[in-house]
C-alpha cells in the first residue's frame, strides 16, 4: 500500500529526531526506535543521507558483533530561532539543524512594556539574528509567559505585559518571517529544554518550577507536555493564597514569585524595588541565616508537596533566580514537605537545581521549532 505524504513526512521527521537526540545512532537501532524493518529504515536512511539532512560515518564499536557505522546529523540544512520574553528582557537562541546553538542575543525592556513594544523587540532581534546566518531559517519556536492556546497560536494572558491579551503571535510572526511559527507557554518550553540540553535527558516523567516574574509548573508525563483540556495545566500561580483561605484573597505567585521571595527573604516590604539581576542578588542571600528562610520554604514546600502528590514526577527541576539559593534551599523544602505531608515520607518530593540559565525559555522554544520541523520535499 502507497504511504501517504504526510505519514512519510512525519516518518522521516521522527527518524531525523531520534537521531539528533543521540539515543539512535545506527540504522538497527533506529529500526527498533521506529518498530519497522531494518531493510526499511535503511531506504528512509539513505533517503536523508542523499537530501543532506543525515550522514554516515565513523565506526561505532560495540562489545560483541560486527562495528556499526554512526548516523548523525547534519548541521547544514538551516537553522530554528527561540524566542521568550518576561516583563524584563526578550531572549533570542539559535540552533542548527544538528541541535547546536549557534546563537544567542538578549534584548531588555524598558519597565511596565506595552504588547507593541514587545512585539518589535521580538521581530527586531529574530531579523538581527538572521542577518547573522549563512545558512536558512527553518522555523520559529516562541515560548511565552502566562496563559497560552498552543493549537491556536494565541498568547491569551500575560498579567505583568499590561495588554496583552489574545495575542494571535503565531500569525504574526509567521507572516513577518515566512516559516512555520509554534508557540507553547514559556514553562512548558522550559520543560523542552530539559528534554533536550539538561542533565537528565533520560527521564520522562518529571516537573519544571519556575520562580520568576511570576510562579509556575509544566508537567512531562511518559515523554508528553501535559496541556489541559484549557491549556491552563501548570498554572499554579494562578491559585489562591495562602491555601488555607485565610487573610485577603491573592494570587499564589504574589508570594512565591522571584522578586517577592527576594523581598521576604532580605525583609523588604512588599512594593520596595528588587535589584536588575536577581540572580546575583540571591546569590549574596543563600549562605545567611535569614529570618524568613523557615517562612519561605515552608510556603514552597506545601505547594510543591502537593503537586508531587497529584502528578508524581520522578523529579522536579527549580528554574530561575531561586536557584542562586543553593542546594540547601532544595533540601530544605524537601525536609519541610515531609512535615507537612507524611506522606511525601514514601511519594518523596525530589526537588533539584537545574543546569540551565536564564535563557532557557528560548532554548526550550527553539527546540519547540526543531520538533516541529517536517521535510518540504516529500
């Protein structure tokens, strides 16, 4: 029976992303990967190899049997931009089509930043970054705050870029720039980059906190971003606080975001300035004993003892400034989850600094364009 186009396309796609991920790197292998025969895998192979997108070479030595030659990947059939902005800045990554970065620019914004600023500055540093490269802009990945449609290309909410609201980006990028656009929420690009460029590549079910300008989760269940059937899944910094319905009614990441945790942690009052890098502001916090330290991770570890509850992730990766804190913030809140839920004893929370910076959003966000790259010549 005739393929249809499609099918071969996202056939030789899925071939080109089990290869760039390292875990297949011959064609028995990637025969398993792909549950076909080695004898049509082969045909798909040297399919990829004539069009430029694969190559072949070098000996792979196993310790029984016959050495294997080594497929890879190309770098030279163009690139993918990532692109995520919070209130503060606009960050830029470029990769190859091999998954190398290539480039990276970060743009700052001027405080309290209108929709349209914004989106100049997006355009503005994806033309500066193409005008760097020799070879073809493949795709756009766009990785944004708030609350996104990813199946509609639309931003719907970001509560600190005043409004934006219902942003059809994708259209707009795609249209500027002539290449596929895919847009997903900033956390849940984070947690692509992980997948991708973490140090722990190989584990399929786990979370990403981040603590910045606001507050919030993407879950990876069995390999899969976890969207809800409102693409609201993760937003937990939308929920009350505190959980227990006592005081004024806020919002969980009024408290648990980046600035204010600073502010709680440095004893500043609530509306007092943070310094630019909070990062570095951190840093000069995480070997004192602070007042509020008990506080702070107390609240942490009863929003993420009950997540680690509901979702069960083999691990949890903090993102952001709080990972200046060091590795005793984690270890704290873990032992403070186990006080307030005896269960977390057995389900234990096992919460762990990233390895990735601040431009991790926008790496995630490239590798949102990589995954989503299909051949044209099909």
């Amino acid at each position: 029976m005739r393929q249809k186009t499609s099918d071969l396309r996202q056939l030789l796609a899925t071939t080109i992303h089990h290869v760039r991920s390292g875990r297949a790197t011959s064609r028995t292998n990637l025969a398993r990967f792909l549950g076909i025969s080695p004898s049509t895998v082969g045909l798909y192979v040297d399919q990829l190899i004539a069009t430029g997108h694969l190559h072949e070479s070098g000996l792979e030595h196993g310790s029984m049997g016959r050495p294997k030659r080594k497929l890879m990947v190309r770098s030279t059939p163009g690139w993918f931009a990532g692109v995520e902005f919070t209130a503060d800045r606009v960050q830029f990554i470029g990769v190859d089509f091999s998954g190398q970065i290539i480039n990276t620019q970060e743009i700052p914004l001027h405080a309290d930043p209108s929709t349209a600023i914004v989106l100049d500055t997006i355009k503005t540093g994806l033309n500066q970054m193409s005008a760097q490269q020799s070879i073809k802009l493949l795709g756009i990945g766009m990785g944004a705050p708030g609350w996104v449609d990813s199946v509609s290309g639309l931003s719907i909410r970001y509560t600190f870029v005043h409004d934006w609201q219902n942003i059809p980006i994708r259209d707009i990028l795609g249209e500027k720039f002539g290449v596929p656009v895919t847009l997903e929420s900033s956390m849940r690009a984070i947690a692509l980059a992980e997948r991708w460029f973490g140090n722990h590549r190989n584990v399929d079910d786990y979370l990403v906190v981040a603590a910045r300008s606001g507050f919030g989760l993407a879950s990876m269940q069995a390999g899969k971003l976890i969207h809800g059937a409102n693409n609201s899944a993760g937003e937990v910094g939308l929920w009350p606080w505190p959980l227990a319905g006592e005081g004024p009614v806020r919002e969980l990441h009024h408290m648990l975001s980046a600035p204010m945790t600073y502010r709680r942690l440095a004893g500043l009052s609530e509306t007092t300035p943070v310094p630019k890098n909070l990062r570095v502001a951190m840093l000069s916090l995480a070997n004192e004993r602070l007042h509020a330290w008990d506080e702070v991770v107390t609240d942490y570890a009863r929003v993420l003892g009950c997540v680690q509850l509901l979702l069960d992730p083999k691990l949890c990766f903090l993102h952001g400034p709080l990972t200046a804190l060091g590795d005793r913030f984690c270890q704290d809140v873990m032992d403070a989850s186990t006080q307030i839920a005896p269960a977390l004893a057995t389900v234990k929370l096992n919460l762990i600094r990233s390895t990735l910076g601040d431009d991790a959003g926008a790496l995630g966000a490239a590798s949102l364009a990589m995954e989503a790259w299909l051949p044209k010549y099909v």
